[in-house]
C-alpha cells in the first residue's frame, strides 16, 4: 500500500479509528490463551485449560452472528457496548470461579458465555469502512474499500500476534491471573471507545434505513439481493482458512515437542501473522483489473502451494520459514473473502453476513486444532500439517468450482459498491 493511499483512507475514517480498532482487536486475540495458562496453572491440567479455552471460542463462534445480525437491526454501537462490558465481566468471572473450588463444568459454562459476548471489532470494523467508503469517497471506491479490508487484515494480523506476546509477558512478570485481569480492562477501554467511536453513526440501524435509501448511498439503482448460495460457498472457504490456521499451529507445536524446544512453538506461530500482515498491505496495490473471483482462485491457489513445504521440514527453523512463506497467502485470501461477501448481501445485512464468515474461520480453526493433534497423537507433525495442505487444496477446488457463479454476481474489482 502507497503512503497516499493510506493518507486518503485517514483522511475518511479519521486519525483515531484504525490504532483504536487494533487496541479494540485485543481482547479477543488475549482471552484464550489468557484463560488456557489461567486454569492450567490452578488446575495443573493443560486438558482443562484448553476445554476452558475452546468453550471461549465456541461461545465466540455462536455468538458473532447473533451479534452481526442485531447490529444490522439496531445499529452497532449498543450491541458492541453491551458486548464490551459483558465480555470483561466475563473474564473477571473466570479468574474468580478458577480461583474457587467450582466444578470444571461450570468453569466451561462461565467460558462459553464469556466468549459469546466477545466483542467482533474486526468484522464490524468492516462493516464501518464500507460506510465510510460509500458515502466520503467520490472516485476509486473499489479500490479504497480493497485498501481499507489490507489494513484491517493487517491489524487482524498484528493483534494475534501481540495480543499472545502480551499475555505470555503479563504471565511471566505477576502470574497467568494478569492475563485475564487486563483483557477485561482492555475491553472496558479499548472496545468500548470503539463502540462509541462517531464512524458507528454511518451504520443505520436497518430498522432505520429504508432499502431504497441503502442502495442509494451505496451508489446502487436499488437494493442488492442476498445470495444465500455464494455466501455458503464463501463460508465454506472461510472454514478451509480456519483449517489451515488449526492444523498449522497443532503441527509446529508438535514439531517444537519432539525437537526439545517446545516454547519456540509460539514464536514460529507468530510469523504466520508477520508474512500475512506484509501481503495483506502489498495486496492492496493490485490492480483493478484483476478480478475478486480470480483472486480467490489466485490465492486459494497460493494457499495449497505454499502449505505444501510444511510436510518436508523437520526442524524449528525450517519451520519457521515455511510458517512465514504460508502467511503471504493467508490475509490477500481473507480480504478476497471479505470482499467477496461483502457483495453477496445488502448493505443493510453486512454485518451480519460478514460475523458468519468471522465464525466460519473460528469452526474450521477448531476442527484444524482437533484434526490435526489426533493425527499428531498417531503420527507426529508431519501428520499434523496434512490438515493445512488439504484444506490448501480444498480451498483451491471450491474456489475454482466457485469461479463462474462469482463472476455472475458481479462481484468484481473494476465495479463500483
């Protein structure tokens, strides 16, 4: 990306909106991990901390759309307040029932409900630039919304990467308690600055925007129709990244296991975030031309090609540098999908499509961890990153199988939202 292209998108959005959004983002990317050391520490039981810690994404995965579909009808700014709030009495009530002699099941309980009212930043943070786009950009609106999805990918990237260090440093420095302790207060400033930061004004609610008034904003001649079967296909391939992500992080922990260093797993983790956070700004300067259809098959292509090197190595370094080769094609792939489902559903269903796509990512992120460690159980990291090589070439197939039916949308680089 050019620096005048990230000068004009300041320029619509605001000094504030993108650094307050990544401050927005970490919460989420802490409360995992944060409550995995927490109850792993209290309960000397990796298996319950990371039960604790699946509840957290499961509730989140549940309760994304629930969220992005009341957005939609009642506008961003409440929803997210409520979540904000409700997120961080979560996690203070998982310090506290860890610390007391509560039974493991309503642990889980107190963890899925938290998680279920995980504030989704990122997805709706979408959701504002495409407002913004639409109504302050007179020219180029194709390619400034391409621009604004790279750097919101980009802090995607870089929230999952600080948001673990952070709790891995807040761990080591006052005990794993911390962790949890700040991820509340984050939420309690960070979020909630969000929720009311003045870009939430420029998402109608929908029971305020008649439909004709949508298109009209959005520069449409009436109101776009929601393609139910594109934006299952689009989940789909949201669940094939998701996979990737799973199966990635079970295979290098495995690999750091059987090599003796098992504390560098994080680390190599990370680049998977640095090459992707690099590619998702670089992809912001292809051109037009280029369609979003053919850039999913393009990088849905990178995806099986670059996984592929992960079933050859067999030491920390050799896995770091295919961990960071991965990451190139993994944010240019997401934006596609943003993009991509963006245009398959009215503006005024926006965030609720784009919370399912964040939740799809979160199911196949979850069916990647649990593949990936039974084959890694059976038959060591190499068994493990399979999971990634064959969502890489199942990504692939959809996205071909896709192509055609993406192209009738419409939904191309060279249209105008």
């Amino acid at each position: 990306m050019t620096p005048s292209a990230a000068s004009a998108l300041v320029r619509l959005a605001g000094r504030s909106f993108v650094p307050l959004g990544l401050a927005a983002k970490l919460p989420l990317a802490m409360g995992q991990l944060g409550v995995l050391l927490l109850v792993a520490d209290r309960t000397g039981s990796y298996g319950t901390g990371g039960l604790a810690a699946a509840a957290i994404g499961i509730g989140s995965a549940v309760g994304a759309p629930v969220s992005g579909a009341l957005a939609d009808r009642w506008g961003q700014r409440g929803v997210l307040t409520v979540g904000a709030v409700a997120y961080a009495a979560g996690m203070l009530a998982v310090v506290a029932v860890t610390r007391s002699a509560a039974p493991t099941a309503v642990l889980l309980l107190v963890a899925a409900a938290a998680g279920l009212f995980a504030p989704q930043i990122g997805p709706l943070a979408r959701v504002r630039w495409v407002a913004i786009v639409r109504r302050a950009a007179r020219h180029d609106r194709s390619r400034r919304l391409t621009e604004a999805f790279a750097v919101e990918s980009a802090t995607d990237e870089v929230s999952f990467v600080a948001g673990p260090a952070l709790v891995g440093v807040l761990a080591s420095a006052a005990g794993p308690w911390l962790g949890p302790v700040v991820t509340a207060g984050l939420s309690l400033t960070a979020a909630l600055a969000f929720a009311l930061h003045p870009t939430a004004a420029l998402v109608r609610p929908r029971h305020d925007a008649h439909p004709q008034a949508a298109a009209e904003v959005a520069g449409e001649p009436g109101p776009r129709p929601l393609r139910r079967g594109a934006i299952a296909t689009l989940l789909a391939a949201g669940a094939m990244l998701g996979l990737v992500f799973g199966g990635t992080q079970v295979g290098v922990t495995s690999l750091s296991a059987e090599v003796g260093r098992p504390g560098a797993a994080g680390l190599v983790y990370a680049l998977l975030g640095v090459g992707s956070a690099v590619a998702g700004l670089a992809s912001a300067g292809l051109p037009p031309a280029f369609r979003l259809a053919d850039r999913l098959v393009a990088f849905a292509g990178a995806l099986a090609l670059l996984a592929a090197p992960l079933l050859l190595v067999g030491s920390v370094r050799w896995a770091a540098g295919a961990v960071l080769l991965l990451g190139c094609a993994v944010a240019p792939y997401l934006i596609v999908l943003y993009a991509l489902v963006e245009r398959s559903a009215p503006f005024e269903r926006a965030a609720t499509v784009m919370t399912l796509l964040s939740s799809a990512v979160i199911v196949g992120y979850a069916a990647g961890s649990s593949g990936g460690g039974l084959l890694a159980d059976a038959g060591g990291h190499r068994a493990a990153f399979a999971v990634p090589v064959a969502a890489g070439c199942a990504a692939l197939v959809l996205a071909l199988a896709a192509r055609g039916r993406l192209l009738r949308l419409g939904a191309t680089a060279t249209r105008e939202p």
